[in-house]
C-alpha cells in the first residue's frame, strides 16, 4: 500500500534541495498559482504538471504536422523542420541555458514546449492569411502567441483549457523569436488583466514594448531565435534555395556558418552576458551579427519565388475555406468538418462564448497542413462532394 504521507514527504524534501540550486532571480516552484485553485500533486511541481498537460493535448500532437517556413515542401520533403522540430530545439536550447544560470528548469520547458501551439498551418505565411481574414470579419488580428494563450485557457480539453499556471501562460504569450532584443529584462509586475490588455491592444494591431514576467520566460523567448536562424539556412541550403557559401561573410566569422556553430556562439553569449543577473542578453558584437543574419534569412530565403509562389496559394484558399466554413456554421451543415471535428467536441460554455468567425479562426488555426490541404481539395475539386 502507498503512503501518501511518504510520498509528500519525499516531494518536499525533493523540493528544497531543488530550491538550494536556484539563483537568487529564478521562479521558485511554491510562487506558482494558478486561475482555478488545485490540489497539490507532491509528486511534480505545479510547473512540471503543466508540461504534462502540454505534452498530452491535441494541439501539442499536431505540431508534427505544420511546417515551420517551406511550406511547398510538405508534401515531398518529409526532412524539412516542422513546428515539433522547432519545439524541441527551443526546449533543449532553453534548458542548457537554465541550467548553467541556475534558473527553473521545469518552468523553462513547460514554456518552450508550449510557446507555438497556436500556430496556424504553413508557418508565418498562414499566421498572416488567416489575420488578413480575422481583420475581415471584425475579430481582430490573428497572432499565434495569442492563439496559444487561447488553446490551453479555453479550446483545450473540449473547452475546458488546461488551468496552467499564470507563469507558464505568460512565457507562453510573451515569446516572439522576431522581435529583435540585445537584453531581456522581465516585467515582473504583470497581472492577468495585464495580459488581457495586451491580448486587446495586438488585436488592434498596436505595437506593445512586452517581455515575459519570469527570467525562464525571457530564456525561452531569446532561445527561440537562437533555434531558427540556423536551422531555417541549413533547411534553406538543402533545398538548394541559398549555398553556404553565400552566407554573409562577417557573420560567419563571429557566428559560424553551420547550425550547430551559430547555436554554439549564441548560447555561450547568453549565459556569460546573463549569469547572475537580472536580465537574459546578448553581448553587443553576438546581438548584431544575429540581426544582420536574420536580415539575410529574410532577403534571401523568406522572400525565395517558391516561398512567395506559396504565400499567394495559401492567401487565396484561405479566403475560400473561411468563407465556406462560415456557411457551414450559419447553415448548420452538420456534415461539414467544422462540426464533425472540432464544434461537436466543444462544451456548451465554448459554444456560446464565441462567435462564428472566431470559432472558424479556432479550427483553422487548429490544422496540420495535410489536413488543411484535404480540406481545400473537398471544397474545391469537382465530385468530391459525392
């Protein structure tokens, strides 16, 4: 028979020799709360609840099925990196650096797995149509970090949301890899009415000046660039769309030409600029060299003809497939895939809380690009109704 007195007190034994670890600014595992209050587990910390619940839900599995940037790749090159790739080069990323400034490292993971989930199919080309169709039925812009806030506090678990820690859904919505930052010093004073102005505010299409409220969040935010800039040339240089030796010159000298050197650089710039402070940064030659590499990335890779060839695609079905699910919802085709695998999974509180549009952004956001694609192919191809 168990003893549960035993195992609480082996939980707390556990947890001071965690806390002993810890620098002077790290998270401490009993300052996590959560909106609805829960019975201690004292087996795993609030923080590593929270990435079991990420790791079990349904947006989490899905993220093997959405490309990160060629998004014309993902019927032919099964190689290419997907947003579960992308995800797990963020959580080991995030976790070297927690470790070596003694900061949470449960906190830092819960976040990284968890930062993307809201990201539509076929990476920022996606996140884009689907704002331009957002703005077009008056619910706002669309912005991933949001949309994942939005997954685990109220699509996940049938509407139910995921109750995670306020912690862990900041870093979620804090992170943004494409905002460029030399130091990232946490807001720690945030609120949860905080956060739901932000979530206003960028719907509007106002610009924020917004950082993460923990320093895990701030290392999981900067190790989120730190893992696509290579890994998007390595994937670019595959596909023949640049060559190695095109990088720019300066920057390979300070950085490195390969993934595994720009990573190495980065990360070691980080930790000796961040340890024991207050902040997560870069040293200033490090911070330059990276913006001047992710300008190349963008002129030379995210603008590619084949890129741009797919972003015109993807602009134009995701018009018709919003519209059609649309009419799906107001003509209640409950044959429609809207019902069939998304709204009739839904709990009444869902239901009601949202309109149409926002329930249609909610299940396209929700799509691996395969599925996105077979859907467009039911709508459009003649027969397939039959």
């Amino acid at each position: 028979m168990i003893n549960k007195d035993k195992i609480k007190e082996i939980y707390l034994e556990n947890q001071n020799r965690t806390r002993e670890n810890f620098s002077k600014n790290a998270t401490r595992n009993d300052k996590a709360f959560r909106l609805k209050k829960e019975d201690m587990c004292y087996m795993r910390s609030d923080f590593t609840v929270d990435r079991d619940r990420i790791l079990h839900s349904g947006a989490y599995r899905r993220y093997q099925g959405k490309t990160q940037v060629f998004s014309f790749t993902n019927m032919f090159d099964e190689e290419t990196s997907t947003r579960s790739l992308h995800t797990t080069y963020v959580s080991q990323i995030s976790r070297t650096i927690a470790r070596m400034l003694c900061l949470n490292l449960e906190l830092v993971e819960a976040i990284a797995l968890g930062h993307d989930l809201g990201h539509s199919p076929f990476g920022h080309d996606g996140e884009v149509s689907l704002s331009k169709c957002c703005v077009k039925y008056g619910i706002g812009e669309f912005h991933h970090n949001i949309q994942s806030l939005h997954i685990v506090d109220n699509i996940s678990q049938q509407g139910e949301g995921l109750n995670l820690t306020f912690q862990v859904r900041d870093g979620i919505i804090s992170h943004d890899g494409e905002v460029h930052n030399t130091t990232l010093k946490p807001q720690r004073n945030k609120t949860e009415q905080t956060i739901q102005n932000y979530i206003k505010q960028k719907k509007k299409g106002e610009e924020i000046n917004w950082m993460p409220a923990t320093l895990e969040g701030c290392v999981v935010r900067i190790s989120d660039t730190i893992a696509y800039i290579g890994q998007d040339i390595e994937d670019a240089i595959r596909l023949k769309i640049i060559k190695r030796n095109e990088l720019p010159e300066d920057c390979v000298k300070y950085l490195g030409n390969t993934n595994s050197s720009i990573i190495d650089t980065l990360i070691k710039s980080v930790i000796f600029n961040s340890y024991d402070k207050d902040h997560i940064s870069f040293d200033k030659e490090s911070s330059y060299y990276l913006y001047k590499l992710k300008n190349f990335n963008y002129n030379r890779i995210y603008t590619n003809s084949n890129v741009k060839k797919a972003r015109k695609i993807i602009n134009k079905s995701m018009d018709i497939i919003f519209d059609q699910y649309l009419e799906d919802i107001e003509e209640n085709n409950y044959n429609s895939k809207i019902f069939l695998h998304f709204l009739n999974q839904k709990n009444k509180e869902y239901i009601s809380s949202y309109t149409n549009a926002e329930k249609v952004r909610d299940f396209i956001s929700s799509m691996t690009d395969r599925y996105y694609n077979e859907e467009i192919k039911t709508y459009l191809l003649p027969g397939s109704f039959y």
